[in-house]
C-alpha cells in the first residue's frame, strides 16, 4: 500500500531522484567533526520554528513587547520551552557556526572547488551575528536596552559614516519605538530571507561538489 | 592551483569517495546524533535556567551597566584597549579587517596542502585568533563586577558601575593634567551630566582616584576598608597617609589597633597606587587641599615648570615668616613656643596660635624640641621651613599633577591679578600705568616712571621684589612685603612683579626716556600729543587737567608762569615736575606750543564748585583713592566702607557727624589735628577733596 503511494507520486513528482541524490550519495569517510555543519543547521531549523512560533504572540513595541515576551515566558503552554530553546539556540548557533568554519578553515575545506561555498559560509556568519545583535533588543528589558543602546552607539562610533550609521540603526537620534521595530523587522524578515537564500546555495553546493574528505598529512 | 593540480585533486577525491559511505544512513546517524544532543542541551538549559528576563527596559535609569551579549564582549573589551581616539582601531579597522581576511582566505593560501600540519602559518593564525578572542572574552567577563555585587561590597566601584560604566565601559584613560575633579563635578563634555549634583564632594574625589587609581582602591578595600570608610580618607591630609603607610603601628593613631607593618606587607608600587587612589592625582584638588591653606587661591610663579618641580619637590626654605616681636609681647612668645615644643595645650595658646600662625600653618602644628630655639625663631621670623617637603611626601603622579597644575593657574591669572594688586597698592603714587607723579610722602619730590624701557631693562625680577617687600624708606615708600610689616606674601609681590615685567614687553605709556635728552627731536606738537594730552585734552581742552585754551587761563598766566609751571609742577597733582624729565629747550617750545593753541570758551573748567551730594559717589571714591591704600583691612581706621569708615580705628571714632572740629579725619586732613601726623602723609588733598570730605562731616555723614 505504502509502496504504491509512493510510486504514485513519484511518477508525478520525481521525489526518488531527489531522494537518491541527497540521501544516497556516496560520501568519503568522514569524522566527527564534519557533522559540525549539520549541527549548525539543525540550530537554524530550531530557531527558525520557535522564533517563528514567538512570532504569534510577540508585538514589536516598546509598550508591550516586554509584557508580552513575559506572556509567553509564563502563560502560554510550553511557552518557556519555546523562548527558552530560542534564546539558548542563539547562542548554541553561534558558537557552532564559528567552530563549523573553524573545522573548514583546518582541514583546507574551502579550497578548490569549494571556494563559492565558503563564501556563502562567510556571509551565513555575518547573517547569524546580525540575529544575534538584533534579536537581543528584542525582550526590551534593561540588558536588552542598555545593551543595544551602546552596541549601536559603538557602532556609531565609525568615523565620517558612524552618525549615518547610528541613525540608520536606530532610526533617528535615540534608541526608540522606531529602533525597536526596526529590528524587530530585519530580525524576523530580513535576516531570515537572507539566511534561507544563502543556506540554499550552501547546502546547493555541498551536495553537488559533495563534502571534503580528509586531508592526509603530507610528509615534506 | 593549477589546472593539473586541480585534475590530480579531482581524481583523488573520486577514489576517497568510492571507498566511501553513503550518506544515509551512515552519515545522517552521525548528524542526528549530534543534533539530538545539542536538542537536548537546549531544552535542558531552557528547563532549568530558562530564558532570563530582567527588570522593564527603563531608558531614564542610567545606573544600569550594559552589557552586549556575551559573543559581542570580546569587542567590547577590545575597545577598552584602544581608548580615545585610538577606538576606531577596534570599532572600524580590526573587525572589517577580520572579515576582509576571511573572505580572501581561499585566494590567500592557494597551495595544494590541506592539512592543517603542512599550513602552519594559517594554522597558528587561525587558532590564535580563536584564543585571543576567547582570552578577552573571559576578561571582560572578569573586568566588569556584575551590578549587584559591585553596589554591595564596594562602595567607589559601584559608584563607578552605576554612573560611569554606562558610557565609559570598566575603565578611562585620562589624559595627564586634566582637572578629573572638575570634569566629573561638571560633566564637562558632550552627553555627560554634571555629577555634584548627585555626588558629595569626597565621592568626586573617590571616583577620581578610582579612575587614576583602580589598582589603589582594590588595595584599599583589602587592606583599609575594614576600619576606614573610604570617604573618611580620600583627599585627606598626604602628610598623615603617607606616615600611616611608612610608620605601621608606630604611627600614633594606629598605636591601638594591631596592624601589620605595610612598608613590609606592601610593596612600594602598591603603596604608590594606594596613596594615588586616596589623593587622586588630580592638580587642582591637590592644590586646594595641600597648597591653597598657604598660598590662597592662587600662586604666581613665573618661571619654568622644572623650577617649580624642584621647589615643590624640595619645599623647605620658602616662605617669609614676620618677626613676631614687633607684635607680640614677652608672654605671648613665650607660650607660643611652649605650644610648639611640648604641646602644652592651654586653650589662650590655642587661641594665639589660631590667631596668629593659622593662617599660614593651617592646622598643622608646627613641631620643635628645642625651646629656646623655636622661641627665637618664632620672634624673629624670617624664612624658616614652612613648606613641607613634598617631594618626600606625594607620589611622583601627584607630584606631576600638582605643578602642571599650578603651572597653569599661575600663567591664566597672574596678570589680572597683579594688575589688580597695583591698582590698589601702587597706583596712588605710582600712577595706573606705573608713569609716576609727584611724591605724596615729600614735598618738593618726584616719583619717576617706573614703566619706561629703561627702568624695567635696568632691574632684574629680584630688585624689584625687594624693593617692593622693603619698600624705599628714604623716599617714603613703606614696605609691602609681610615679612616687614606689609600687606603683601610672596606670592602676591611675585604676582606684581609679573605685572610689572610684561611692561616691557607693552609699554603702557610712552614716555620713552629719551624725551629728555634734547638730542631726540620730537617736535613740541608730539611731545604735548605724548604727555601733556592725557590730562589735557588732545585739543588742551582740558580734561584731568584744566583747558589751557581757556581765556581766563591764558589771562591770568605769562609765558613765564607756563614754563614755570610745566617745570615744577603742581604740587599733589598729577602735574609733575617735568623740569626732572625735559630740557629746558623742549620746556620752552612747549609753552610756545600751548600759546600758540586758539583761546577757546568750550573748554572744561578747573576746579568745577565742590559740592557733596552722595558719600558712595562722591567721599568713598576720595577715601578709596588716598586712604585705602594703607588704611585697609591691616588694623587701625579702616576706609574701604561707610560701616568701617564710622565705627572703625585705634581712636574711633574718627568721625562726629555735624562737627568738623572734633572729627579726628578732619583734623588730619587739614593739618590741624592735636596729635600724630597729616594725613595723606605725603600732603594734602586738593582743596576740593578737602572741602567734599568736611561738608559731608557737616551734612551730618549721611550714607547715602
Ligand atoms: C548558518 C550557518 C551554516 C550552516 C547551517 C552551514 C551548514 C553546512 C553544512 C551542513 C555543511 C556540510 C559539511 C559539514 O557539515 O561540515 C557545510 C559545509 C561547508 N560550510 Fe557551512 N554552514 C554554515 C556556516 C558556514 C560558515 C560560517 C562557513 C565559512 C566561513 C562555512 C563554510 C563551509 C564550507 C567551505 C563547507 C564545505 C566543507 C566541506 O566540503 O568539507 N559554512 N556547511
Ligand atoms: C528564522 C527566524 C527567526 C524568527 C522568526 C525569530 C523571531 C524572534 C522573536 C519573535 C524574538 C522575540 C522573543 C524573545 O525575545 O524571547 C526573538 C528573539 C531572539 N532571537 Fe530570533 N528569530 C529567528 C531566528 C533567530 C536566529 C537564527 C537567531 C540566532 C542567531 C536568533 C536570535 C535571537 C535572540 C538572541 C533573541 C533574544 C532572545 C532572548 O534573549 O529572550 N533568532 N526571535
């Protein structure tokens, strides 16, 4: 029966092939640090879900945004997992992403012919920090202030461009309502968009060229 | 890589991945493993420690000290390293520099090796980045006290974490011989409020010292805190710190309490950091706290910075004391030096001391074991040890604080101040700009100018000084220097003489010693424009002086009397006798001159009618002129204001209203008094001042 199911949508939509190019490619025998990556990914899903899931009840202003990150830290089912898997996923995101591009930078991965690989690496790195910095201003309690407060005005800092900078971030002199949705914008819009797209043509190329094997140690 | 090489790759990795795996299920077990894991560890934390909320973002309370989230702190520490203008290092030029590598990594290191053992250089560069990165991570986290427990146990820090830490992060680098004191108290830049309105005075000066000393105040609470608050000690007496440090349980107050010895138990550095944490080393605190109980607000001083190092450094032989036997009787001296050697403590003593030696010795008692001794110093007086040697006594930083401090503060204001000291000690006779006149104290005598070319070249800052503190006797100028009896300290001559000096440079009238020597030919017309013109008038309309275009002038007076006038003078005016600075030939030419000038009615009147109408406009200005000058706030009759005019003097009072005759000021201003000498003592007033003075006796003396 499931057979047949199965049959019958892959002739309509090919699901097998993709099935065997993914799943059952052969790979060179690897260690336990190339699962670094997938770690990392696996993170991104986890914050994509419960941010996404946060989403529903957070409300971008500073009159309510912290009553309501309290709501769903106290009220709601499983609430606290939710924010608590998301706030502790952040940091467990970065670390892993620094220590996935530290296994690559070790083991040469970013040589020939995964040069564009790393790329998209580094730009992934540049978004997840972006998420971090914004999405700390978000719960809009005294460290979030205070810290987002200075984080922009060292920012702002920069010489020639750092007023422009300070603004643009802020949205005006100060840290306001508008800063606030402000990142709340690029936090749960921009930056997701960003990451999807470069993680598409990360994991794009790291199936097409297939993965590194590991380097032997060459005698001199 | 080129393209063989790239070939030779591809051919390799082809073989690798046929004696590989597939990827499902072997792989993908490995990564649910992983993920499982690290799921696990997620919801362990979010159950357990959860996601922290702290207190409702509050924008107006700036005690709270930020922190960015904790993958941000090694820039954040990063910066502290890189303070002022330097920060763009750290905000701009590392991280863009960082990133710019990583995106060129691939184009960087271009060989074929991959193994981490064959590419040391990246190797080594990539993972001491990681540990450097790490390394400041961990020290910020260790840098900046948590709130909470900063507020608890140490009171400058959390003053530091709760109004400085918000902006300036753990520390700040101040520039050397800045004020620290002032910038706190007034917020002196951009954003920052002024914190006296929040802070007392001795937490200023704790947060300075913590500022220029965190070292110090970490000793302090290790050592110091469990006896002293730290407000108890800061900008306290250095003398006393410094002995409390060097003399352990042998100093007195310490005698009680069992204390190690800290010379033994810390080292000089510290000790160097402790004393800089207590006395921050901030010049102008320093200053008002050491200097200023001596030398008042301010010192002027105008020689090189390493001159003042070294006198302050070496204090010792400084200051002039007066020989008390001119005004003390036997007994009086006679306790005084009892107090200072036995510190017999009799309150009358006290009392003299107070009176007498406080003022310069402050609190500190002078000490001596010598009686005979210290009885003959004290009544002669003369410079004897009054300032402590500081240089023993202050930590180098202080040291260097202090004089660039007084540095500063003698070059801002001496000028002024010794501008202001002439006009009310000198320019009675000495004229405002120092041009001299006639001789109040002798008849017949004129006081040369003291600001031409040729008198300042001809004397060094030394002669002046002295014959400002020893005045000239013999040409009736009475000493100002209080070691004889004067008005003035050091500082203050030394003030003037300053004022003096910068004559030279811009002379404040010209009166060129050459005028008097005929070989100079100035034509009359200059020489009246140059002289005669400041009293009467550019047009001799008159102005100070009389008009001499006045028809009954010109009436009344020949050829002759007009040389003769401009030769000797009048006397107790301004018209001095010229005859002592201009030839005769000149004389004459410009009593030509001032014939030939038209007779003109629109001139000023001499001698317009006196007539009293107000005490503050018309008698005060007449006191302040000729009588302030001595009879100020030394003792005896004092001028300076209508209280002190009426109720003041050795003989008050001096004035009985309504009655002229028996006014002790009238008597003297017209040399009929029954005992002492005329006043002024040089000579008379003019008889217009004269008569406003006894009118206003006679109007009864109203205030008004
Ligand atoms: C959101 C962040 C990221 C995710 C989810 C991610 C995910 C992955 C995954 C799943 C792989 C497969 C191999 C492995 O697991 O090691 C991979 C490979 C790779 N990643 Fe990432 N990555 C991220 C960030 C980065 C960064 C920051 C860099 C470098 C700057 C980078 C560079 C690479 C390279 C060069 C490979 C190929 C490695 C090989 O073939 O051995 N990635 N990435
Ligand atoms: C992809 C979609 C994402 C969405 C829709 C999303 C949404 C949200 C929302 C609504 C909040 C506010 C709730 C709260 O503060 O507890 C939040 C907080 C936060 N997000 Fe995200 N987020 C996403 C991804 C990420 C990623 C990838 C990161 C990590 C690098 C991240 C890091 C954070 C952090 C640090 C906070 C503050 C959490 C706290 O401390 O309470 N987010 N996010």
């Amino acid at each position: 029966m499931i057979t047949k199911i199965a049959n019958w949508f892959d002739e309509r939509v090919g699901w097998k092939a993709v099935w065997e190019t993914i799943f059952l490619r052969k790979i060179p025998k690897v260690n336990w640090l190339y699962t670094l990556g997938s770690a990392t990914l696996f993170t991104a899903v986890n914050q994509a879900v419960t941010g996404i899931l946060l989403t529903i009840y957070y409300v971008p202003t500073p009159d309510h945004a912290y009553d309501s990150v309290q709501y769903i830290t106290t009220q709601i089912p499983m609430g606290w997992l939710i924010r608590g898997l998301h706030h502790w996923g952040a940091s467990a995101m970065v670390i892993l992403t620094v220590l996935h591009m530290l296994r690559v930078i070790l083991l040469g991965a970013y040589k020939y012919p995964r040069e564009v690989t790393w790329f998209t690496g580094v730009f992934l790195l540049l978004v997840v920090v972006g998420f971090g910095f914004t999405g700390y201003l978000l719960p809009w309690d005294q460290k979030a202030y205070w810290g987002s407060s200075v984080g922009t005005r060292i920012a702002g800092s920069t010489p020639v461009v750092g007023d422009w900078i300070l603004r643009v971030m802020r949205g005006g002199p100060d840290l306001s309502a508008i800063t606030l949705v402000r990142f709340f914008g690029v936090h749960v819009w921009v930056l997701p968009a960003s990451l999807i797209l470069l993680l598409g043509i990360h994991m794009y190329l790291v199936i097409k060229i297939g993965i590194s094997a590991v380097p032997k140690r060459e005698e001199e | 890589m080129n393209e063989k090489e790239k070939k030779t790759y591809l051919e390799q990795y082809k073989k690798d991945k046929e004696k590989g795996v597939p990827f499902y299920p072997d792989i993908l077990f490995k990564d649910a493993v992983v993920s499982l894991l690290i799921f696990l560890v997620l919801a362990a934390l979010a159950y357990f420690i959860g996601a922290p909320l702290e207190e409702r973002a509050n924008p107006s309370d700036t005690s709270y000290t930020p922190k960015p989230e904790w993958y941000f702190l090694f820039l954040f520490q990063l910066l502290k390293y890189f303070p002022g203008e330097l920060e763009v290092v750290a905000v701009v030029v590392i991280p863009t520099l960082a990133i710019i590598l990583l995106f060129l990594l691939p184009f960087l290191d271009r060989s074929t090796k991959r193994h981490f053992w064959n590419r040391p250089l990246i190797s080594v560069l990539v993972i001491g980045s990681a540990a450097g990165v790490l390394f400041l991570t961990v020290q910020s986290i260790r840098e900046t006290p948590p709130p909470a427990e900063a507020s608890q146990g140490d009171p400058v820090a959390a003053l530091y974490t709760e109004n400085c830490a918000v902006c300036h992060s753990g520390t700040i680098t101040v520039p050397e011989g800045t004020n620290l004191h002032d910038v706190i108290a007034q917020g002196t830049h951009e954003g920052m409020p002024a914190w006296s309105g929040d802070m007392t005075t001795d937490e200023i000066d704790a947060l300075a010292g913590f500022i220029l000393s965190p070292g110090g105040n970490a000793l302090f609470k290790e050592y110091c805190s469990e006896c002293h608050e730290t407000s108890e000690l800061v900008a306290s007496d250095p003398i006393e710190l410094k002995a409390a440090l060097d003399e352990g349980d042998a100093y007195a107050p310490h005698a009680e309490v069992s204390i190690p010895e800290w010379s033994e138990e810390i080292t000089l550095g510290e000790r160097t950091a402790l004393l800089n944490f207590l006395v921050a080393p901030d010049g102008q605190r320093l200053f008002a706290t050491n200097c200023a109980q001596c030398h008042g607000r301010s010192v002027g001083f105008a020689g090189e910075e390493n001159e003042l190092r070294d006198l302050v450094s070496q204090g010792g032989l400084h200051l002039e004391m007066p020989p008390w036997r001119d005004t003390l009787n036997s007994d009086q001296l006679d306790a005084l030096a009892q107090y200072v050697t036995a510190s017999s403590d009799s309150g009358n003593t006290r009392e003299l001391f107070e009176q007498y030696c406080a003022s310069c010795h402050g609190k500190r008692i002078p000490t001596m074991d010598d009686y005979d001794q210290a009885r003959e110093i004290i009544a002669s007086g003369g410079a004897h040890e009054t300032m402590p040697v500081w240089g023993e006594v202050l930590t180098s930083e202080q040291l260097g604080a202090l004089v660039s401090y007084t540095m500063e503060a003698a070059e801002g204001t001496s000028l002024e101040a010794g501008q202001e000291l002439f006009a009310q000690n000198c320019a009675v006779c000495h004229g405002d700009f120092g041009e001299g006149g006639p001789n109040p104290a002798r008849s017949d005598d004129v006081i040369a100018p003291i600001s031409t070319t040729e008198y300042l070249t001809t004397r060094d800052d030394h002669t002046l000084f002295q014959v400002i503190a020893q005045g000239q006797p013999n040409f009736g100028m009475s000493p100002f220097g209080s070691t004889f009896g004067g008005p003035l300290d050091d500082d203050q001559i030394n003030t003037m003489v300053a004022y003096i000096r910068s004559w030279e440079a811009n002379p404040p009238v010209e009166l060129p010693p050459e005028v008097d020597s005929s070989s100079v030919s100035l034509s009359s017309g200059e020489v009246y424009a140059q002289l005669c013109a400041q009293c009467h008038g550019p047009e001799g309309l008159g102005d100070v002086g009389p008009s001499l275009r006045d028809p009954e002038f010109r009436a009344g007076n020949t050829s002759q009397d007009i040389f003769e006038t401009i030769s000797k003078g009048h006397e107790a005016t301004p018209m001095i006798r010229w005859g002592d600075l201009l030839s005769q030939d000149t004389i004459q030419e410009l009593t030509d001159f001032i014939l030939g000038l038209e007779i003109s009615e629109a001139g000023v009147k001499p001698e317009p009618t006196p007539g009293f109408s107000s005490f503050a406009e018309d008698v005060l200005p007449i006191f302040e002129a000729k009588c302030a000058p001595c009879h100020g706030s030394m003792g005896g009759w004092d001028s300076s204001s209508y209280d002190t005019v009426m109720t003041s003097g050795d003989n008050a009072p001096t004035i009985i209203p309504n009655d002229v005759e028996n006014s002790i000021l009238a008597q003297k201003i017209t040399d009929t008094q029954t005992y002492g000498t005329m006043m002024p003592p040089g000579g008379k007033m003019t008889n217009n001042e004269i008569q406003l003075i006894l009118d206003w006796i006679s109007a009864g003396a109203p205030d008004n």
